[in-house]
C-alpha cells in the first residue's frame, strides 16, 4: 500500500462528516418513532425512543462491565516475554532446522 496516499478515514474532515451523516440518520430514525406504529409486546416499549434509550444504556452497561473485568483478566505488559522456553527446548529445536 502506498504510504504517500492517505486513506479516506485519516483526514479530520472525513470523519466529520461521516459522524455529521450518522448523527442525522440518528435523529431520523428516533423523529419516525413518531409516525412509526410499533406492535408492542410490552407496556415499556410504548414510551417515546424506549429502543435507543434501551440500546444506548445496555451499550454503557456493556462498557462498565468490561472495565469491571479488566482488573481480573489484565496481564502486564511484558507477560508473554516472561514466559522464555527452557534453555534445553531451544537447543533442539535449533538443532532439528
């Protein structure tokens, strides 16, 4: 790939404009909650936007989880350098080659 040309999403003006473009699908799509008959199943689902509302908390929730998880399943930076194969298993496998 040719470094001399940058891609589509490496110029600041690009991404504006494709966030610009995603905010006003956004707003769109929560106006036709208006004008859209939805069959609920469930009394919540009748409020006004209740699915972005729903999608954007269960997002949060989804993020607060993952940094609660972090601090169990995060390994230091240099974990796979510590884990160096026995002197002996280098040999052999130098020797097979």
């Amino acid at each position: 790939m040719n470094s001399d040309n940058p891609g589509f999403f490496d110029k600041p003006e690009n991404i504006k404009r494709v966030l610009r473009v995603f905010y006003v699908i956004c707003a769109l799509l929560v106006a036709l909650d208006f004008f859209i008959h939805r069959h609920t199943y469930h009394p919540l689902e009748e409020l006004y936007a209740f699915y972005p509302v729903y999608g954007f908390v269960g997002c949060v929730v989804l993020v607060l989880i993952a940094k609660w998880m972090r601090t169990f399943l995060m390994r230091d930076e240099d974990y796979y350098e510590n884990l160096q194969p026995p002197p002996e298993a280098t040999k052999t496998a130098e020797e097979n080659h």
